[in-house]
C-alpha cells in the first residue's frame, strides 16, 4: 500500500489520552489504552441503553453484566464465580448488584449450607432475550459477518485476553512494590 505523501508518517501520529505515559518500549500500547478507554466507554453507554430498550431501567454496567453472567448457561453461580469471570476484584459490588437484580424480580437465590447460589428468574430470562432482539436490531447491521472480520474480531478478543493477564500481573506487582 502506497501511503499518501499528505498525510504524516504513522510513526509520528499517535492517539493517546496521557501523552506523558507513552513509552519508547511500545507506544502502541498507550494507543492500545486510549482504545480501551473509549471502547469501554462507549460499550458501557450501548449496555445501559440497550437495556433501557429491553424495558429495563437504571442499570449500571455491572448490573447488566452479572445479570447476562447470571443467565449463562441457566447455570447457579455463587457470588465468587460471578466476580472471577467477569474479573471484579470488589465483591461488595457484585452483591450489590446482586442484590439490586434481585428485587427488580431479575435473579433469584438460594442458600445450599453456607454458600448462595444465583440463578435467572424466568422474568430475567426473558429480559436477556429482549437485549438480544435489541443487540441484533441495532448493533449487529453495523458487522458485515464476513470470515475475515469475525477473524479480526476474536484476534482481538484473545489479544485482550492475553493483555488482561498482563495488567493483572503488573497489579499484583505493584501492590507489592507499594506495601
């Protein structure tokens, strides 16, 4: 690909949020946080109105991912497997959403010995399939579904697998640098 003598070198433009963080071992990846933090963002808008559209109202976008994980496989999950998957460090708010998708008649639980076991309502059952009927009314016209796409898609979907894990690495290492 021949590039246009207008346009700047790649190497020179770099979309970044905190420019002082950009390093010369790779500043690909402060272009890679800046991506993320604007696709977190705008995943996070399109989960909350998405279940606003699916009849669902104040959701936060933890509540609407503990509600899908929730109807995963319309399998009970205890508090901690619901926060291991989804990679939330603070119980407290997983349970609070718990909690709140509970009195909205979303999720049920019940207690087995010590442990409490969370499963889908029929009513959160059907709100998952409402959002579904919403994601591929108005999200997935926007995906061509070409094999070639979808290949990029889950590239990337294991590359931010495998830099969660690095992030999740470094974490740890800070909190030991810091104690």
């Amino acid at each position: 690909m021949v590039r246009n003598p207008a346009e700047p070198a790649r190497e020179s433009v770099r979309i970044v949020s905190s420019e002082h963080l950009v390093s010369p071992k790779s500043p690909e990846l402060s272009e890679m946080e800046f991506g993320l933090i604007i696709a977190w963002h705008a995943f996070s808008r399109w989960m909350m109105r998405c279940m606003n559209a699916s009849g669902v109202k104040d959701m936060t976008p933890i509540d609407v991912l503990v509600l899908h994980h929730v109807a995963h496989r319309n399998t009970e999950k205890r508090l901690a497997d619901i926060c291991f998957v989804l990679n939330v460090e603070d119980t407290h708010v997983v349970s609070y959403s718990l909690r709140k998708l509970a009195g909205l008649g979303l999720v049920s639980s019940a207690r087995n010995g010590k442990e409490s076991f969370f499963s889908v309502t029929p009513e959160g059952r059907e709100v998952c399939m409402v959002y579904r009927d919403v994601r591929e009314a108005w999200l997935m016209p926007a995906f061509s579904g070409s094999a070639e796409d979808n290949a990029r898609i889950g590239d990337l979907a294991s590359l931010l697998r495998t830099l969660s894990g690095r992030y999740d690495q470094a974490a740890r290492a800070a909190s030991t640098a810091s104690a």
